[in-house]
C-alpha cells in the first residue's frame, strides 16, 4: 500500500532536536549566535596565527578531537 505522510504524522521526534540547552536546525548546527567552547576557540585561534599553510580539524562523535597546523614560510627572491 503506498501511505502518504502529512504534517498531521510528523511527531515531535522528526523535530530538531536540542543538545547542551541550545536549539539546533535540522542539521544539527547550532545558531550562529551560539557561543564557543574551548576547542572551537583553538580552530579560530589556529586559523588567526597563521599566514600560508593548513589547519586540519579532526572531529569524532560530533566533538574536535585534533587540530593540526602547518605553516609555510615564504622568502622573498633576491
């Protein structure tokens, strides 16, 4: 038999859902608005104290477990 769901079948279980007291989108990413913890504070800082190179975020289970940086230094030709 082919069903056809309506808003009326959606329960509060399709709904986003909230995780550490803050509302999230479908997604699961918090609101721009939402403020940092300390590990998403090292992503920025790395990003910020680099002029060429790469920053690498590792993430397991939704949380940043490593963060890698390398940096490239370029010498002007003379």
């Amino acid at each position: 038999m082919n069903e056809r769901r309506t808003t009326d079948d959606v329960s509060d279980s399709d709904a986003p859902r909230e995780r550490d007291g803050d509302a999230r989108n479908v997604a699961g990413i918090p609101p721009v608005g939402a403020r940092l913890n300390d590990h998403e504070r090292a992503v920025i800082a790395a990003l910020r104290d680099i002029a060429f190179g790469e920053v690498e975020v590792v993430v397991h289970n939704a949380k940043i477990v490593q963060i890698t940086r390398s940096q490239k230094f370029r010498f002007a030709d003379r």
